[in-house]
C-alpha cells in the first residue's frame, strides 16, 4: 500500500512512518519544508491550509493520515471540504484523523463524507514530559494541581492504532480514544521519572497564578495557557480514564510511563 501522512515531521506522523515503513507500506511523508526529512519516506512538500498543493501528494495514494492543524499554534484548519474533495477524487478509501483541540472542518467534511474515516483521540502524550528538561536538570519541578490525574499515553501507541486503521479493514466510522495503562497524578510521574532518571527530583506545586506567570515567561500564547489551566485543573473524564483501545487494536498492552522514562531517560541527564 502507498500511504500519506500528513503532519510527518511532528511527533505522532514521525512515528506513523518509522511504523508503517517498517511493516514494509510505501509511505509518502507531508511537509511544508522542502528541507525537511524523514527516514524511510517518500518526502513531498504540500501544505494543508492551500488545498492544491497536495494534488501532487495524493497521487496513487490508496490511505492517507491527516492533522487538523495548521502551524505551531495549533490553529483548526479551514480547508477541510476541499481537502476531502481532492482525497476522493484521487481514489482513497481510507482516512485516519488526529484529534485534538476543538472539532474542526476536517472532522466534520470528513464524517460527512463515503471514506472509511476513523478518528483518533489521544489523551496527553507522554513525550510532554519533554517540558520538563531543564526543570529535571536543576532538580525541581514547578507545577500546578498536582493531584490531576491523567492516563497520558506513549507516542508509539497513538501511532500503532492509527496505522491498524490506515491498513486494515474494520475501522470506518470509528472514533478510538488512545490512553496508557495506568492515570498518573503528578507526583505519580515525578516518582517515575526520578527512578529512571537515578536521581531524586524535588516537586514543588504551583497556584494558578504562578502557574499562568511560569508558562508566560516561557513564551507560551495565552489562548494555550487558558487551555493548560482548563485542563489541568477541570480534567474531563476522558483524560483520566483507562481504555483497552490500545490492546484491542494492536494485540499487546499499552506502553507504560516507565517505559516512556527508560527510554527518554538520556535525555533529562
Ligand atoms: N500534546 C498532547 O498532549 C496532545 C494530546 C491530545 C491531542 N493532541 C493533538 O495532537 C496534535 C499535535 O500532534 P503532534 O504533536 O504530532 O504535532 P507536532 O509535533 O507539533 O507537529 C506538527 C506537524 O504538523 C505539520 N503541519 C502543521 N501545519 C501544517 C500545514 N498547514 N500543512 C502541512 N503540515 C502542517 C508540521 O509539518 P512541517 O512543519 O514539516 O510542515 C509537523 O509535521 C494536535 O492536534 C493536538 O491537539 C496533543
């Protein structure tokens, strides 16, 4: 099979590739970077918000994936209805969607369409831990609403369900919420990572304003910070709740938090 991603460069499309190219599927990877690069894909250069760049992308292409974003900011996309225009026309059966944020036109053009959609909803990925790099280095934590759980899953598994749907049959129409095995609250994760890491790792809770002053100065725009503060201190059910998605779908249990960790580790030193 060819297959599209789009969103190829990012953190869930890198691992779609690395996944599907190992199971041995042609894959054309989407990006707006001509520079840009990612092993083991056919690199095409195309832009979601500008429908007709894609054209060339879509080209003998029987699955594709798709973001619902466009830019860092994590704008919706407004081109959903050309761009399940252009999907059809080219011949595509199946289409996967990353979710996330609030509904966009792709879900809906897509929904409203005759491909054999699934959506794929993630909770918080585990590479978020990310952001604590430099935090882990200088051996503090700084958070707000510690006692938030939140049943955060690994990268690879948000990817392992979305290629089940991109090359199996039986999965049109579905909307698959993709969780790890266990909700963690905040000190849960810390005590992970500071087992993995081989280091002790002080946590100290922020208010909500301390909070919203930390993620400013760190240049994040305010519409995410309201988001964060939303999240983290009203976590909806979906966020915190367990599902088996992963293992019905792929065959083998979820990857947990310490295995997250273990392999990250490196990185925090
Ligand atoms: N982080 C979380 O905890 C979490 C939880 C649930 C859901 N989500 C959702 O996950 C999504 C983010 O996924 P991610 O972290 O994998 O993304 P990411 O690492 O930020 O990567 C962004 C990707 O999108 C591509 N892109 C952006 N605008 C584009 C456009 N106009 N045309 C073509 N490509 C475009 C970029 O490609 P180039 O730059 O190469 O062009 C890049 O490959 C969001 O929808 C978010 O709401 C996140």
């Amino acid at each position: 099979m060819r297959i599209l991603i789009t969103g190829s460069t990012g953190t869930i499309g890198r691992q779609i590739v690395a996944q599907l190219v190992e199971q041995g599927h042609a894959v054309r990877a989407l990006t707006r970077n001509p520079e840009a690069s990612v092993p083991g894909a056919e690199m095409v250069v195309g832009d979601l918000s500008r429908p007709d760049t894609l054209i060339p992308a879509l080209d003998g292409v029987e699955a594709v994936h798709l973001i619902n974003f466009d830019g860092g900011g994590l704008q919706g996309l407004d081109t959903g209805p050309a761009l399940v225009e252009l999907v059809r026309a080219a011949g595509v059966r199946r289409v996967t969607v990353l979710r996330g944020g609030d509904e966009t036109s792709i879900e809906k053009a897509v929904q409203d369409s005759d491909l054999a959609w699934t959506f794929v909803q993630p909770v918080e990925f585990m590479s978020n831990t990310f952001a604590w790099v430099a935090a882990v280095r200088e051996g503090t934590i700084r958070e707000p609403f510690l006692s938030r759980r939140s049943a955060m899953v690994h990268e690879a598994d948000i990817a392992a369900v979305a290629v089940v749907a991109l090359t199996q049959d039986g999965h049109g129409g579905k909307t698959y919420t993709v969780t790890g095995p266990e909700a963690l609250t905040v000190p849960e994760k810390v005590a992970i990572l500071s087992q993995a890491v081989g280091r002790d790792i002080a946590l100290v809770e922020l208010t909500e304003a301390q909070a919203r002053e930390k993620w400013a100065a760190e240049g994040l725009p305010a519409h995410v910070i309201d988001f964060l503060v939303w999240v983290y201190g009203n976590t909806p059910e979906i966020g915190y709740t367990v599902v088996s998605t992963v293992e019905d779908l792929t065959g083998r249990p979820a990857r947990s938090f310490a295995d997250w960790c273990a392999e990250h580790a490196p990185a925090f030193q």
